[in-house]
C-alpha cells in the first residue's frame, strides 16, 4: 500500500513538473503578443496624445495584465519621482519584474536597448525605434510559437513518462 502511495506521489509531481514547463512554453508567446500591443499603445500615446512617458506608462499599467503591468507600474513610479533617467528606470524596472515573465535572454536585450533610446529623440524617431522594437519582438513570438508547437505536448508526456519510468526502476 506504501508503494502505490508513494508511485502516485511520484506520478503527480513529475505530471505536475511537465504542466509546468509546458505553461512556460505557452506563456512566451502570449507576453510577447501583450509587449507588441503595449508598444502599440505607448506609440500612440506619444505620436497622438502627446502624453508624457510617466502617464503613458501609468495607463498602459491599468491596461495590461500582470506581470507587463507590473513592469509599467514600476516604470511609472520610477518616473514620476523624478530621481533617475529614463534609461535607469526602465532597466530597474525591467529588472524588477524579469523573474515573474517567460521570456528569454534575447527579448531581455531587445527591451533593454529599446530602453536606451526610450525619452532621447523626437517623436519620429521614436516611433521608429518602437516599429523597430516591434519587428524584433515578432521575430521572437515567431520563434516562441514555433518552439511552443514542437515541444509544448512533448514536455507534458515526457513529465509523466519520467515518473513511470522512476517508479519502474524503484521497483
């Protein structure tokens, strides 16, 4: 009675462990679409609205769900209390909320050149730098996409067939 107790512990956690990697394959794709829409947003408000960044940032926190809303919370805040540059308060915040998303080292880097330009150059130029930054995020959903097709099932299988592979060599 013992072993089937513990063999369906250990089914449980190695099923749970392979949800788990695959909800990280799905969620990659799903933030990076939800960053596409933000710079969207944030172009708009600038190009047409002529909103300050700190109150762009500001809405686009109310709009977007946690954890993007996290970070254009903590972008707002930084800017509002006026003690640091753009620059700083974007990778601070960048920082802050990188743990809690599912993106990569590569999208890490897209956003944080993005927010080197980010407040330095007029209206155009920005626009362009956010279309730039766009086309970069496209290429990475494309790639998280095709990523989430070729290992999303296999990754949930292989959580559960690892289990039954340790119970049978426990046995």
């Amino acid at each position: 009675m013992l072993k089937l107790i513990g063999a369906a512990i250990i089914i449980l956690a190695t099923t749970w462990a392979g949800f788990e990697a695959s909800r990280h394959l799905s969620q990659r794709p799903r933030q990076l679409r939800q960053l596409k829409v933000a710079l969207q947003s944030l172009e708009a408000e600038i190009m047409y609205g002529h909103t300050p960044l700190a109150d762009a940032a500001s809405r686009l926190s109310k709009q977007m769900p946690k954890p993007l809303s996290w970070f254009f919370e903590s972008f707002s805040s930084k800017l509002t209390s006026g003690e640091t540059t753009v620059k700083i308060a974007w990778d601070e915040s960048l920082k802050e909320v990188w743990k809690w998303l599912a993106l990569k080292q590569g999208e890490f880097e897209i956003l944080s050149q993005f927010g080197e330009t980010l407040g330095r150059h007029d209206r155009y130029h920005q626009q362009k730098q956010i279309m730039l930054t766009m086309a970069h995020l496209e290429r990475e959903e494309n790639d998280a996409l095709d990523r989430q097709g070729k290992y999303e099932k296999m990754v949930r299988s292989l959580g559960f067939l690892s289990g039954l592979l340790l119970i049978i060599m426990l046995m």
